[in-house]
C-alpha cells in the first residue's frame, strides 16, 4: 500500500440479505486528511463507516489502516484501536445508559488502564470544548440529542486519534449550534493532527473538508482511485 496513505479501502463490499449496501468501494485518506462522505438515505454511509473502523466487517475487499490489515483482524484487535488510534462517533445512540456524560467520556482511558482522576479530569476539559461542560454529571437518558451527540464527541477524541470517524455529528443539531459544534471539532482535529471521515447530508457541513466523496449505491461513481 502506499505509504502516504493512513486509511484505504480496496473493493470493499457488504450486503445485508439481497440488499447490497456496499459495492466494491475504493476510498484512500492521507495523515491528517478530511473527507465529507455524502449521498442519499440508505446509498450505504454508514455501513461504510462501520467497515473503515472494524466495527463491521466487510464482506470482501480488504481495509488497511496505518499500514496494516484491520478487516481481517480479531475484534479484540478491532477494539483495542478504537480505544487509542481511532475515534468512533456513531449516526444512533451509543452511550453507556447507566454511566454519567462524564464517565462516558473517560471511558476510552479508563479501559486503557488510566488513573480515574485524570481521565475524569480531561472528560470535563473535553466536553468544556464542546459546550457541554454543565451536563458532566448527568446520564445519557437525561440528556437532549444533540447533548449526546456532543459527549459522544468528547468521548471519540479524548484519546487523541489518528482518525476520527464522524457519521452526521450535526444531525440533531440546529444550525447554530451545529456550526459551533463542527468548528469545535474541526479545531481539535487540526490540533491533534487527527484526519476525519465525515458523513453529512449538509453542503454547509461539507464545506469543511479538504474533499467531497459523493455516493450512490454503494459507490463512489467516477472516482478513480490510483492504483
Ligand atoms: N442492519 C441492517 N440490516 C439490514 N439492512 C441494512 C442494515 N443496515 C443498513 N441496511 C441497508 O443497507 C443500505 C445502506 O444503509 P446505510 O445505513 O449504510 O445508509 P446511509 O447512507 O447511512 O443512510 P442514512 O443517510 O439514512 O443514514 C440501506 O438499503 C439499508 O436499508
Ligand atoms: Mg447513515
């Protein structure tokens, strides 16, 4: 693979029963890079970020991150990357219910073995950033949409990734907040040198990445992809 590139995919491909969902996709990410994904309802956005991030597995095709396989690897594998190198904000819910926003936000550190004051501590830094700080103690369930998505937010960056996955992070915001959201994001990518794959509906949204990948059916049409 080439060495420029931090993630790659090659012919990836996922169907659910007869519904083809991904169809041979072919995507390349440099270090640092911030690509928009967009495309209609249902052309396959977010099954091609659960692919990319080894939370899905692809049917064939192959997905390299940083040099190495990552679809062929065991989930334990999977998991421990996106508790260090890889930042995951998923479309729907994905909070622990029973823990506090903060907590939430701590938890990549804690399950990597960190002190608890510390990684409390940054949880807090984190969702200060994103304006969310008051919101600290109280459980998801409590929580309006966007405020989740927020702490969500905190919690796929608090590790320092090298590449963030964010599918619709404005989604269930309005466009003020939205904004403030996605400038806070993208300050803290630029500042950790992290590069994004970014799932929108939105132009505005798009607007902010260095590329625009438009899908349909499962494919980035009339893309070419070096070989
Ligand atoms: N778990 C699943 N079981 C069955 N079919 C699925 C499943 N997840 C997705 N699909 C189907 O796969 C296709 C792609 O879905 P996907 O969720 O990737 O679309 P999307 O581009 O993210 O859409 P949206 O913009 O609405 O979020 C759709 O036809 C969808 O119905
Ligand atoms: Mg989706």
């Amino acid at each position: 693979m080439n060495g420029m590139s931090l993630l790659e995919a090659r012919r990836v491909t996922k169907a659910y029963g007869r519904t083809t969902a991904l169809d041979a996709v072919d995507l390349r990410l440099g270090a640092g890079e911030v690509v928009a994904i967009t495309g209609a309802s249902g052309c396959g956005k977010s099954t091609l970020l659960m692919c990319l991030s080894g939370i899905g597995v692809p049917d064939s095709g192959e997905v390299w991150f940083a040099g190495a396989r990552l679809d062929d690897r065991p989930e334990s594998v999977r998991a421990r990357l996106r508790r260090t190198e890889i930042g995951v904000l998923l479309q729907h819910g994905q909070l622990v219910p029973e823990l506090p926003a903060a907590e939430n936000v701590a938890l990549p550190l804690l399950l990597g073995g960190a002190r608890r004051a510390g990684a409390l501590r940054a949880a807090g830094e984190w969702l200060d950033r994103f304006g969310v700080g008051e919101v600290a103690a109280l459980r998801p369930g409590e929580l309006s949409g966007g405020q989740q998505q927020r702490v969500a937010l905190a919690r796929a960056l608090i590790t320092s990734p090298r590449l963030l996955f964010a599918d619709e992070p404005t989604g269930s915001l309005d466009s003020v907040a939205g904004e403030a959201v996605l400038r806070a994001m993208m300050t803290a990518a630029r500042d950790l040198s992290t590069a994004v794959v970014l799932v929108t509906h939105d132009a505005t949204v798009a607007a902010y990445a260095d590329r625009e990948l438009h899908m349909r059916d499962g494919a980035f049409p009339g893309q070419v992809v070096p070989a």
